[in-house]
C-alpha cells in the first residue's frame, strides 16, 4: 500500500470489504501524482493502472450484460 498517510483498516488475515477496497483505490488514484500511469505487476507482465481499470471495467460489463441477457431469456 502506498504511505500517504490516510488510514484504511483491514484485518488480520488482509480480507477487506469490496467497498474500502474501491474507496482506498479511489483516493489513491485521486491523491498521487500520475496515479493511473503507474505500472503494476501480476501474472501475466505489467500493465498501468489506467489499462487495468480499463479491463476491468470491460469485463464488468460483460458479466452485467450477461446477466441481462440471462433474465431476458428466462423472464426473470
């Protein structure tokens, strides 16, 4: 976690609400410098901030319309 010195609580065992998770993202992205320019690292290479969020959102949307699509189909 960056030290920017605001305070967000976890426990123990770092399992976190979804919704502190998405508050500790927003401010991180709203109070450091080129935040959405920073690279990150995961399994499969390096992607910025700004593309990870960028698929991320995609795949929300899917999953969204997928739902949609699923209640359209069964009346739900």
């Amino acid at each position: 976690m960056a030290d920017t010195g605001v305070k967000f609580t976890f426990n123990k065992n770092m399992e976190h609400s979804k919704t502190i998770l998405r508050e500790y993202i927003a401010y991180l992205c709203s109070s450091l410098r080129k935040s959405l320019d920073r690279v990150l690292i995961h399994q499969d290479g390096k992607a910025t901030v700004r593309d990870a969020l960028k698929h991320n959102i995609h795949n929300a949307n899917q999953f969204k319309d997928q739902v949609l699509e699923t209640r359209r189909i069964h009346h739900l």
